[in-house]
C-alpha cells in the first residue's frame, strides 16, 4: 500500500465530482467525501457540483465547508428527509438538470464521479461525461430504484420499469463502479456488467476525528446527562422511514422497568415526534436533537452497545450505515437488524449482535442478555476496533479511491 501512495502522489487529474447531498464535520452527517477531498484537493484540481441542503444546516463551524482548493459549485435546491415523495422528486430532478447544465462550462475533467444517491445524479454525471467525452466512475451509496420502490414510493409499474433500464445503463456507461457494501457489490455483479471493472468499498470512519475525541468529553457527557452508573444504549443517526424507529422505541418501553438501562436518541428525521412522545412518556428514553460529526464520536464512546436498524426489506439488508462504522471504530459493539452483510460481519468477527427486524421483543431481551456480561461487551468492543483499523479507515479509502480515479482517467500508466 505504502509503494502504490508513493507512486500516486506525483500524479495529477482534474476530478469533477457530482453529489447532491455533500456535507461538512460540522453537519449532522456522515460526510465521507469531506474526508476524501482532505485526502485528494492538495495533489489534484477538483470541482464539486453540489446543493446548499447541509450547507445551511451547519450545527459548529470547525471546519471549513469544502477543503482548500476545491471548485464547489453550489446550487439552492431544498431537500429533507421529512419531503413527501413530489417534493423529493422534485428536488432530484432539480439538481440533476441543473449540474447536467453546468457540467457543460466547467474545465474539462479528466474523469467524473457520480455519486448516488439518488440515480438522478449519477445520470446527470453520465450525461456529462459522454457529451464530453470523459470516463467517470460510479459511487453506488444506495441501491436505486430498489430502495424507493420497495418503501413503497414508486408504485406505477411502467415508470419502475424504465428506472430499472436507468439503472443498468449507468452501470454499463460507467468505467468504474464502486459499491458501498458487499451486498450492494453482489447486486451490480447480477446486472451485465464486467466484475472487473467494480470494487467494494466500505462507507468507513474517520479516525482522525475519533482520536481526537478526549476521554474528558465522554465523561462530561456522562455528568451533563445523568447516565452515571446506567448502561447506555445509543440509537444515533437518521430517524427515516427505512429505520425502523418504532421497534427501537418499543423495546425501550419493555426495559423500562431496568432503571440501570437507558437509551438515548441522537438525531432528526420523519419519525422525530415519536421519539419525542416516547421520551416525554419513559424515562429511561432521552433524546437529543442533531450533533455535528465531530461531536457524535463521544457519544459513541460513551454508549455501551449502540442499535443499527432498518425495516425488514431485502434493500435494506444492503444498506452501509455510517454509525456500523463509527460505533466499531470507537470500540462499541452493535447490534444490527439488517439480515444481510452486517449480520454475517458481526458474527465473523464476534463485534456485535443480531436481531431480526421488526422483533421489539427479541431487541429487549438481547439488549438485557449482553448488557448482563460486561467483560464480553468489552471484548465485542475491541475485536470491533481492531477489525475496523484494518477496514474501515477512510484516508486509506481514500487513497484506494483515488487510484482507481487514475487508472480510469488513463493517468500513469506506462
């Protein structure tokens, strides 16, 4: 690895990059591609197309939006994840004709990344680089259409027809593709395409920021929030329609009587106002409104075991959940419900649990049964963290990425 940094580092590119959601530290997001522009702009030219949808939701201002000597372009599309689904089509199709106008003026790149979700976007970047005749890669972050139509938000036949077309012409259009999880890899590998030309890559962590979280800031959280001498069991992330909220809140509810047990809710999304009922009913319920990244790793360390749930579909046993990465990298076990990769991860590894999905009942009892043996929650814990150095380390992600941006633009081969 150290030899292939080495050979890289002398070589340029100009990378354009598509994605309608990019995001900072200081939002309440996972921002994986901040972590990789640190890791790309000092060494090549890059121009982002972009929305200002995290730009405005900035909860600290630590970091810069973009890292020094990135291009952003920033258009104003709105976009939450509480729109109904006119509204988020509408902001879809937004962006994607917007950055396929623009793409057009900029400098021409030397290879383009598209990164879904959602498709729209990934199509604009494929436009783009066929009417300039430029290779790009494709960056598969969610499954489309599966996820939108099996939540039930694309329900006529004929239009998920023509997006299932959609979706298998941009895997043959791309040059590359690069899959989020090895679920996702298995689905891109079922369509014609040629398995060379795709490469898994976890979502991953950042442990530059995990480092420099203090044990200090843990404890003070400890205080602040009351949870001295009680297990804490943490949900933190997105409260969308897909996580399965309500079975979370309703094994809360069956442990209610274990006053050593408490959960504690970190984040925003369309099932907020259950969350705050429930908290406003149980008292071993807490919730919290959005941290910025940066600040969530502390509340990572601080949970004992921390809750990884979806709705029982087969796209979202696909799924590469930030907080699965960022609750092993701080050495916390997980309990998953996705009955895909993240089961089978944590079995192999011995760094967490699983529990069917939708199952408040078996969650509560898990939850009692592991929080019952603390030198094996331990133990989850650091097998966990070992495994994620090895794997999940995003300046390593970032220079795998960067190669495969090379070697696609044609850049450094003999």
């Amino acid at each position: 690895m150290t030899s292939n940094l080495d050979a890289i580092r002398s070589l340029f590119m100009h990378i354009a990059i598509f994605y309608q959601y990019y995001n900072s530290p200081d939002c309440p997001t996972t921002a994986r591609l901040y972590s990789f522009l640190q890791h790309w702009s000092p060494r090549h030219k890059i121009t982002l197309l972009t929305t200002k949808t995290h730009f405005d939701k900035r909860l600290s201002d630590v970091f810069d939006w973009v890292p020094a000597g990135v291009n952003l372009i920033m258009f104003d599309v709105p976009y939450d994840n509480i729109m109904g689904v006119k509204a988020r089509l509408l902001s879809y199709a937004r962006f994607a004709l917007k950055a396929l106008a623009k793409g057009f003026f900029i400098d021409k790149p030397d290879v383009i990344l598209g990164i879904s979700t959602p498709l729209t976007t990934a199509w604009a970047a494929a436009c783009v680089a066929r009417l300039r005749n430029v290779p790009w890669v494709f960056m598969v972050k969610d499954l489309w259409p599966d996820f939108p139509i099996q939540m039930g938000a694309i329900r006529h036949p004929w239009l998920q027809d023509h997006l299932y077309t959609l979706e298998h012409h941009l895997y043959n259009s791309a040059s590359h593709i690069t899959p989020f999880s090895p679920d996702m890899m298995t689905h891109v590998l079922a369509t014609p395409v040629l398995p060379e030309k795709v490469t898994m890559q976890f979502n991953g962590t950042d442990f530059g920021l995990i480092d420099a979280c203090s044990q200090e800031q843990v404890e003070m959280l400890r205080t602040q929030h009351a949870l001295t001498d009680k297990y804490l069991v943490l949900y933190g992330g997105s409260f969308g329609r897909a996580n399965d909220i309500s079975t979370l809140l309703t094994a809360a509810k069956r442990l209610s009587h274990r006053h050593d047990i408490h959960f504690v809710f970190v984040g925003y999304g369309f099932e907020s106002d259950s969350v705050k009922n429930t908290a406003l009913s149980l008292a071993n319920v807490t919730l919290l409104p959005p941290q910025p990244r940066h600040h969530m790793f502390a509340w990572f360390k601080l949970a004992d075991v921390s809750l990884v749930s979806f709705l029982d579909l087969p796209v979202l046993a696909t799924n590469s959940p930030a907080k699965f990465f960022d609750s092993l990298g701080v050495s916390t076990p997980v309990i998953v419900t996705n009955p895909g990769w993240t089961k089978r991860f944590v079995e192999t590894h011995e760094c967490g649990w699983y529990v069917p999905p939708e199952n408040p009942r078996a969650l509560a009892t898990c939850i009692e049964h592991i929080l019952s043996n603390p030198a094996a929650l331990a133990q989850a814990g650091k097998r966990g963290a070992t495994i994620a150095r090895q794997q999940f380390d995003r300046t390593i992600l970032a220079a795998e990425m960067e190669s495969i941006l090379l070697k696609t633009a044609g850049i450094g081969r003999s």
